[in-house]
C-alpha cells in the first residue's frame, strides 16, 4: 500500500518536533562544556577508557564495540553456469567452482543444499504421481 507525501505508516509513532536521544544528549554535552569550561565529550571519553583499563568489562565491550563493529553478512549475486544438465551435473559444476574459487564454500553449501530440496521435490511429486496412477488402475 503506497503512502501519500507526508503521511506515515504509523500513526502512534514520534511526533513531529520531539526530538531524538542522540541529539539530546549532543546537545547536554555541549551545554555541560560551556557550562563547566571543559570538554564533556572529552573527559566522559577518557573515564571509559580508564575504566575500561582498569578491568570494567562494560567499558572494555562498548569500546570495542566502537572499534570493531559486529560482521554483517554482505550478500552478494552470484553469476554461476550450471548449464543445461541434470542436476547431478550442477551439483558437479558448483563444486568445481568451489576449488576455481569462483565461489566460496558457505554459497556452494547453500546451493547444493537447494539443489537437495529440488530433488525432494521431484522425488515427492513423482512418487505422488505414481501412488495415484497405481490406485487408478482398475
């Protein structure tokens, strides 16, 4: 369903002109430092990291957080020939495109394993046409 300009999906959501935590705290930041004649952002900074030194783990684990941010799977497209054959011959082609390293081990796994579903199926739809062709026998 399509929105018009200017309307929102969510009507309990934030209103217009509340503003956001972040900028909230920007903004005590900036205000405690004129107040104070320091940098807040600064010595907040420094506490956590002499904390984090001194063995507080929540400091250690925001800190690293920041450093090294939790790995996101990037999922790319794959161009990949399989050709025309059967599906033991794509199964054959991805495999063979593992050690091209053409793709990696984690999409050929995905793959073979979607071609293991492919067959269950054509397994499944044959024996159900075969069930049905052999009470049909009269």
């Amino acid at each position: 369903m399509a929105y018009k300009k200017g309307e929102t999906g969510n009507k309990a959501g934030r209103k217009t002109g509340i503003p956001n935590k972040r900028n909230v705290m920007a903004n005590a930041l900036i205000k405690y430092s004129e107040d104070n004649d320091i940098d807040a952002k600064q010595a907040v900074l420094s506490r956590i990291i002499d904390d984090a030194i001194n063995g507080d783990s929540v400091s250690q684990k925001l800190i690293l957080e920041r450093l090294e941010p939790a790995y996101k799977t990037v999922i790319k497209p794959i161009e990949l020939s399989l050709g025309d054959g059967d599906l033991f011959d794509k199964a054959e082609a991805i495999i063979d495109s593992i050690s091209k390293g053409i793709i990696n081990i984690d999409d050929a796994s995905t793959l073979l394993s979607s071609l293991t579903d492919i067959l269950k199926m054509k397994d499944s739809i044959s024996n159900e046409k075969f069930k049905s062709e052999l009470f049909s026998i009269d």
